[in-house]
C-alpha cells in the first residue's frame, strides 16, 4: 500500500508484462445426449417427493326412504389438467368435467352406519414439485336393494396436491353437492430427506453415537407386525362391559399424532375387522409398513382405542369408544 513514483510504476510494469503466462486447457466435450439426460434426471430427482394423502367426512346426508345413516366409501382417482373446471366450487360442473379417463388410486374400506366417517386407507402418492397435480375424490354409498352393487353417489370434489402443501395444516375441506364436507389431509413422507451415502471416515465415537441413535429412532423402510387381544375390557368409568348375557362386538383402531400450527391431531391408519360376540376378543393379526404406521419416526405417538357396539330400539348398531392408550414403537 505504499506510494510509488511513476518511474517505479512503469518499471513495475513491464517487469509483470514480460512475466505473464498464457495457459490453454483442453476440456472434452462431453455428448449432449448424456449430459442432457443425466441433468434432467437429477433434477427430476430433486423435484419429486412422496406425500400420504388421508380422508375423512363429516355431516353426510342420510339416504334411504327411512333416512338411515350410511354406509360409505371414497374413490380417489388422479384427473388430468385438462379435465378440470375452472369453477370448483360447484358440484355439478365438477361432476361433468370428468371427461378423460382418470387414473385410479384405489378405494377405501366401507364405514358403516355413521354420518362422519374417518377411513383408514392411506394413499401413497408420487408428486413434482412446480407442476399441477389434481385428485378427484368421490364419497359413494352401496344402495342395500342392489344385488348387482350399484352405488348412489354422495357428490366428489377436487383437490389441488400444491394448494394442500401451500396449506396452514395441511388439510382442506370441500362441500358435496348433496351435503356435507370432505377433508383431504397430507403429509410428506420422512424417506424424501435420507441422508447421503458418502460420510466421513474420520469421525469421533461421539458423532458415531449420535448418528447410530438417529438413524434407529428414524428408519423409513421396515414391516411392523403384530396381534393383540384383550381380557376384562372395561369402560371409560372403570365399569366391566360384560354387563348382562349380551356380549359385545369389539374392534380397534390404530391412530397417529399430527401436530400442526392449530394443535395436535390424530389420523386414523388402521382399523381391524371386529370381533362378534366375545368377552375375551383376540383380533387378526396385523402387517403394516413402518412409513404407514409411524412414518418412519419410531419415537411418534400413536393411540390405540378400542370401540365396542352398542343396539339401540331401532336396531341399529352404534359404536361407542370405550378404551384408549397412547404409545410409541
């Protein structure tokens, strides 16, 4: 930083200018197709991530010339772009704007006799992120006089997979055209974000330790399996059910914890087939994949309730929860 004269300077100068090297280098050409595609492939890579999609309804209206409450079911099909309306809030234009084939995800079980069904079904769904992916969910009920399985249906709606990410909860709510709400809720699977398979060598048993314990308290791929039974169940006073000669018919659902910006929520995940007639039920035994179950968070809550039946002077069945646990894996 010192001052030079302008002697100096040029002196300075010429000495750099007779010292400057020239270099060239060769770099190969690599072909376009290769780079081309091994650049769209890590970018769609990068871009696309698995999301869980749950359902569930509240307020259906009941159908029949006795006005009972229903049995229901969701169909879940992936509609294309084109196909959608631009006017989603109404029903019927929704209902008609179905007019290429949609590709279908499946269906859920049957929930019987309730108006507010929470369906168990979880649907795995591949989504890019930057692109218009849509799912058209349609709520039907099995009509009890068809013995060819005709369904009547409850109304459908569209959602839009980047609004429900874009969402506070993560969870939007549309109405049927003949009553009702629909609730779509999703989650981003943990296995998106696995951690990179060159590490380091040099690390302390320290850090070893730590990663040992993460890795076991979070693990994406595996098989949970499992059966369980019960003695003695009692209600939520203490009081033994088995009141009476009338045994109970008794299932249990399974339930994970979502806690959201609004509070802590549980999504239903599995739902076992009940067990009729029996003081000391013993259920079927259960095969679930731990990204279903806990998604992959061995540490996560899950609560376990146990539902009994319960018939009333008009013969209906009703379900009536009756024992509850939380637990983890």
């Amino acid at each position: 930083n010192k001052q030079i004269t302008k002697t100096n300077r040029q002196h300075r100068t010429r000495f750099i200018s007779s010292q400057r090297l020239h270099l060239s280098l060769y770099i190969p050409k690599m072909p376009e197709s290769f780079s081309s595609s091994s650049s769209t492939s890590s970018k769609k890579e990068q871009c696309k991530t698995k999301i869980q999609l749950f359902l569930n309804a509240s307020k259906l209206p009941r159908t029949g010339r006795l006005r009972s409450t229903p049995d229901t079911f969701a169909q879940v099909s992936i509609v294309p772009s084109s196909s959608q309306s631009n006017s989603e809030d109404n029903e019927n234009d929704a209902m008609a704007s179905v007019v290429e084939t949609p590709v279908s995800l499946g269906a859920t079980e049957l929930f019987s006799k309730s108006c507010e069904p929470r369906w168990a079904k979880v649907f795995p769904i591949e989504y890019e992120y930057g692109t218009s992916l849509t799912i058209f969910v349609e709520i039907r009920s099995p009509k009890s006089k068809s013995s060819s399985g005709e369904c009547e249906s409850l109304g459908g709606a569209f959602f839009d997979i980047g609004d429900l990410l874009g969402c506070r909860n993560r969870t939007k709510a549309k109405r049927l055209r003949k009553g009702g709400c629909v609730y779509a809720h999703i989650e981003p699977c943990r296995c998106n974000t696995t951690p990179s398979a060159t590490t380091n060598n040099k690390q302390t048993s320290h850090q070893r330790k730590n990663a040992s314990s993460s890795s076991l308290s979070s693990v994406s791929n595996g098989i949970i399996n499992f059966q369980m039974s019960a003695l003695q169940l009692k209600d939520s006073i203490g009081r033994k059910i088995m009141t009476g000669s009338l045994k109970p018919n008794t299932y249990f659902e399974i339930s994970r914890q979502t806690i959201s910006p609004s509070g802590t929520t549980w999504v239903v995940i599995y739902r076992s087939n009940p067990v009729l007639e029996s003081f000391k039920p013993t259920w079927d035994r259960v095969e679930l994949d731990l990204e279903t179950f806990c998604n992959g968070d061995l540490n996560r809550p899950v609560l376990l309730s146990i539902f009994t039946s319960k018939k009333t002077r008009y013969i209906q069945t009703h379900w009536i929860v009756r024992n509850k646990c939380q637990c983890s894996i």
